[in-house]
C-alpha cells in the first residue's frame, strides 16, 4: 500500500467543511445518550436539546454562509460546496425544526418511545444536506439510501397503528423498488463511462465532472441513455412523479402527520436538488438533453394532470394534501424542464421550494392541531367550524391553502409565476398550458378545504358520541411558529430578495 | 477453459434484475417480493463487479461493499416492519393489506 498516496487523499477530507451535518449527526447521538443518562423525569427536555442544536447548527450555517469553500470540492470530489448547496441545507434544517415542533404534539398522543423520532430525524436532516452538495454517484446513492431507510422507519413510527405499518411497509416496497432501479442506472452509466473502448472514458466513471465529459464525448451510446433513464426512473420514484406516484396517497395517509410533511416536503426538494443537478444546464446529464426532456416533459405533464384530478375526489385530507403535493411535483418538473435551457429556471425552482416549505408546513401545523389518536382519520368534515372555534388556525390555514393554490399577493403565486416564465421564456408552450389548467383544477379543491373550515358548521350526532377527534390547544411555541409561517407566505409574496432579481434580467 | 466475457456477466446480471423487476411487479406474497428486491441489488453487484474488472478500475468493487451495508440495513428495517405487520394483521398478503383507502 502506498502511504503517500494514502496521505494525500486524507489531506483532502477537510471534515470543517461539513461541519453542520456532523454538528446534527452528534446531536442525533447526544440525544440518545440524555435518555440513557437523564432520569425519566427530565426526559422533556430531550426535544427541547434537539430543537435547540439544530437552531444552533443553523445558525452557524448562516454565520459561515459565504465560506470560502463555495466552489471548492472536498472528500477528493466526493462534495462540491456551492450556494445552492448552503441554500438547500438550511431549507433541511428549517424543515427538521419545524418536523421536531409537529412530532411534539403528534407524539404526545401516542404510546411510544420519543427520543427515537427525533434521532431519527436529525440523521435524515443530515443525509438530504449531503445530498444536496453531492458531486459523485457513490455518494448520491448511499446517502439517498440513509435518507429513505431513515424514513421508512419514521412512516411506520405508530407501530400500535395498522395504518402507519402498512404505510411503512408499502413504502419500503416502492422505495427500495426505486433503490433498485437507480442503482442499475448508476452502474450501467459507470460501466459504460470506464469502458477502455470508448473515447473520453476515465478512471474515475462515477465523478460528475468526468462523467459529464464522458457523456459529452458520447452522445449517442444506447447503454447510457439507458442508465441515464433509469437513474431518472429512480429519482421520479422519490419525489412522486407519474406514473411513480402510487405510493403516495397510502404512505402520506397513513404516516404520523409530522412524518407526512417531512416526507412532502423535504423529501421531495431532495429528489429536485438531485435532479437539478443531473438535468439541468450545466447538469451530468445536459448533453443528452434530447433524451432528457422529452422524458421529463411528459413525466410534467402527467404528473400535473394526474395529480389535480386526483385529489379532486379525496376526503380524507392527508390523502388530498398528499395527491396535491404529486401535481406540485409537476408543476416542478415544468421548472426542471424549463432549466434545460435557462440557467434562471433554477432560481425560480429554489423560490417555489421555499414557497412551498412555508405554506405547507403552515397547513400541516393546522393539521397536526386537528388530528387525534388515529393519525390516519382526518377528514375534511373535521374541519367544519374551525373557523370559529379557532379563528387562528382557520387564519392560519386559509394562507397556507391560499399560498398552495397560488393566489396573489401570497408567496405560492410568485412560486408559480416565476416558474411559468421560466417554462415561457424556455418555449414549452403546451406544458404550460397544461400546468395553467392544474392550477384552476386545484383552486377548487384547495377552495372545498377552506369552505369546511370557514363556512360549514359543525353539528354533533344526536346520539351524543363525539364522531371527531378533540382539538388540541394551540401553545405559545407552536403559536409563534404558525404564526411566523402564515406571515411569510405574505411577506415573500411580496418581496422575493435576491429571486425577484430573475424577473428583471428578463 | 473459455473465460467468461463481460458480455456473458451482463447477461446474467440482467436477467436477474429482470426476474427481481417482474417478481416485484406480480407477487402478493411481501417475504417474496422483498427477496425479488434482493435479486435486483445483487444483480447490480454482479454487473459492477464484472464491469470493474473489464474497466481495470476499484471503484465498481468498493461500491460493492456499500451496497452490501445498504441492503443489509434495508433487510433489517424491513424485516421489522413485516413482523410488526403480521403481529397486528396476520397476515402479509400484499392485496389483504388495505387498511389505507380513500
């Protein structure tokens, strides 16, 4: 073994650079040492430790927000630090703070081990900011399998509850279906990228910088397109595009609430940042873009069509939400598509991800609110009167429903809006009337939520038996934090920072 | 004595992750699919050992062992939630599980 050599390559493992995926990944630890050593008694605050770190740890991110790293890679290519990168990982982190908050008051109802769900989350938390700075497909495919093995044990955290192990179980099936497919896919594109044969061939097939420039020297190599679709295959497995999306109504219903929104929404930006930087401009992908885009196009079209009429005939909210997030996956995919060609697509995807975390997890926080000890029973009737009995959550829920619709001034419009222009200025014209009819097909149903909440009154059997879960008071914390959330959804509505500047380099 | 060619190690490779897909597809049994799922993995394993060797480079072998680990801990979770499962339902048959319906 040549110790140099060896010397060398450890110089390159600058650990500093991915110090708030350690700082979580020894929280998640830390965690699980205070419920040995802490008495019973104190064990509350656990959550408060993991809440507090991760707000820590955010911190810190924002602190050494334009590290001198951007740009560089570490780990000899394994990561490439980027601000879209730093963007991705505090959008991970926000979404575990609030997951962390929802567990709280989903947990407490059931009879379970609780320190487990916020260790669990904390690791996943960690694995999508790895994912979203990976520049190599060994990489992308053991930290993506952190992640969904991570999540297949919190979907099926109720173990008491038929719902929650089926949803587990069904998860578990599709997702490691789609572990299988894209790990194919990586192989093939590495056998095919260290072929001795072919011209532009490396030794070093599964780095991104060297497989792009594999892919650009081969432009027409059957084994790669094929790697290509399947690693795509797989990725569309992840954030539920059409004709993949059958998991998602049954594991979004029958996973505990908190679980839900982590899986809608940060599961999801993972599987986009992935394929922002396999399809995109300057993607791994970008020279077989004549195979890539027609894929993704009608994979867009699809999954918007499907997903809007879908969650037209749901009762059962967690299903609609679940079946509205497959038509924003569409509405993403027009996003991704459109960045074939612009770089400022990108942007617009980035805003609309941040759009989309504020307002569902302003919706889920309602949710939550509204759920009893059967996570998997929350029908829309259930939200009859809301508005008031709790004028706050019904307040809370109309911007977050507004925001998911995309109705002006709230930020899911601007969302929306930048992503058509991007999708317009790109020329696809159809998908983008496709995507303006969705948007009229889900105000309807969005619409039938915040009619229940706002104008159906809530009547009791006349037998006296209560046919609804009990409402759980609104604490301070979580006051704060819906609060915060439902004025976001205002505020980015109309100032969009550093993404308002994509409209004028129009 | 022929050596095998890559082509003969494809070959084997995707068939097995053909039989591993189909089996997913159209089995009720869940023990049976989750195997049909360890087909798939071991399939690409085969493949990247076979392309490793042709390529002359250690990535496809060390890739090997991750997957290893991967499905080891797929398994285990997995087998969890099965028990977890037939403890509460009896039964693992994929169409009797529909507890989740609109």
């Amino acid at each position: 073994m040549n110790l140099e050599a060896v010397k060398l390559a450890a110089a390159d493992n600058l650990w500093s650079a991915l110090f708030p995926e350690l700082m979580l990944a020894g929280l998640a630890l830390l965690l699980l040492v205070l419920e040995i050593v802490l008495p019973k008694k104190h064990h509350v605050v656990i959550p408060d430790v993991a809440s507090a770190g991760l707000l820590g740890t955010l911190i810190g991110l924002f602190i050494n927000w334009n590290s001198s790293l951007i740009g560089a890679e570490t780990f000899n290519g394994l990561i490439h630090h980027t601000h879209q990168g730093q963007m991705m990982r505090a959008f991970f982190m926000i979404c575990a703070l609030l997951v962390c908050q929802l567990g709280r008051l989903t947990l407490a109802r059931q009879p379970m081990p609780k320190i487990e769900f916020y260790h669990i989350v904390l690791v996943v938390t960690a694995a999508m900011m790895l994912l979203a700075q990976s520049n190599h497909l060994l990489m992308l495919f053991v930290v993506l399998e952190t992640l969904t093995i991570g999540l297949y044990i919190l979907v099926s955290y109720h173990r008491t509850s038929t719902a929650s192990l089926e949803a587990g179980l069904k998860y578990l099936l599709m997702g490691a279906l789609s572990s299988g497919i894209l790990l194919f896919g990586i192989v093939l594109l590495y056998g095919v990228a260290g072929n001795p044969a072919l011209p532009a061939h490396s030794d070093n097939a599964m780095y991104y910088p060297e497989l792009t420039r594999f892919l650009e020297g081969n432009r027409d190599n059957f084994v790669a397109g094929l790697g290509i679709v399947l690693v795509l295959v797989g990725v569309g497995f992840k954030i539920g595009a059409f004709p993949f999306q059958i998991w998602v109504p049954d594991v979004y219903q029958g996973a505990p609430t908190p679980v839900t929104a982590f899986l809608a929404v940060a599961s999801k930006a993972a599987g986009f940042a992935v394929l922002m930087a396999l399809c995109g401009k300057d993607g791994v992908f970008a020279s077989y873009q004549a195979l890539t885009t027609p894929v993704l196009t009608v994979m867009a079209a699809a999954t918007i069509i499907f997903g809007n009429l879908a969650a037209l005939t749901q009762h059962n909210v967690k299903r609609l939400i679940g079946l509205s997030g497959v038509s924003h996956a569409g509405f993403l995919l027009l996003g991704v598509v459109a960045s074939a060609t612009s770089v400022l697509a990108t942007n617009a995807i980035y805003f609309y991800l941040f759009a989309y975390l504020i307002a569902s997890f302003a919706v889920f926080g309602v949710m939550t609110h509204l759920a009893g000890p059967d996570d998997s029973d929350q029908d829309l009737d259930h939200y009859a009167g809301l508005a008031k009995e709790s004028p706050f959550l019904a307040g809370v829920l109309a911007v977050g429903l507004g925001s998911l619709a995309g109705i002006p001034p709230l930020a899911g419009f601007m969302g929306k809006f930048l992503v058509f222009v991007a999708a317009y200025q790109s020329g696809a014209r159809w998908l983008l009337a496709i995507a303006a009819a969705g948007v009229v097909v889900s105000i309807f149903y969005y619409f039938g939520w915040i009619k229940a909440a706002f104008f159906e009154t809530w009547t009791p059997p006349a037998d006296g038996a209560p046919t609804r879960p009990a409402r759980t008071p609104v604490t301070w914390v979580t006051g704060c934090a819906l609060g915060f959330l439902a004025l976001a959804s205002v505020f980015f509505g109309f100032y969009q920072g550093p993404f308002g500047q994509f409209l004028a380099l129009k | 004595m022929i050596a095998p060619t890559l082509n003969a190690y494809l070959a084997v490779a995707v068939l097995l992750f053909a039989i591993g897909l189909i089996g997913v597809l159209i089995r009720r049994n869940t023990l049976v699919v989750f195997m049909c799922l360890e087909l798939m993995l071991v399939a690409s394993t085969l493949a990247l050992v076979a392309f490793s060797r042709y390529n002359g480079t250690m990535d496809g072998n060390v890739f090997v062992f991750f997957i290893l680990t991967v499905a080891a801990a797929e398994v285990a979770v997995g087998l969890a939630i099965i028990v977890a499962l037939f403890r509460k339902r009896q039964t693992i048959q994929l169409d009797q599980l529909n507890t989740l319906k609109n």
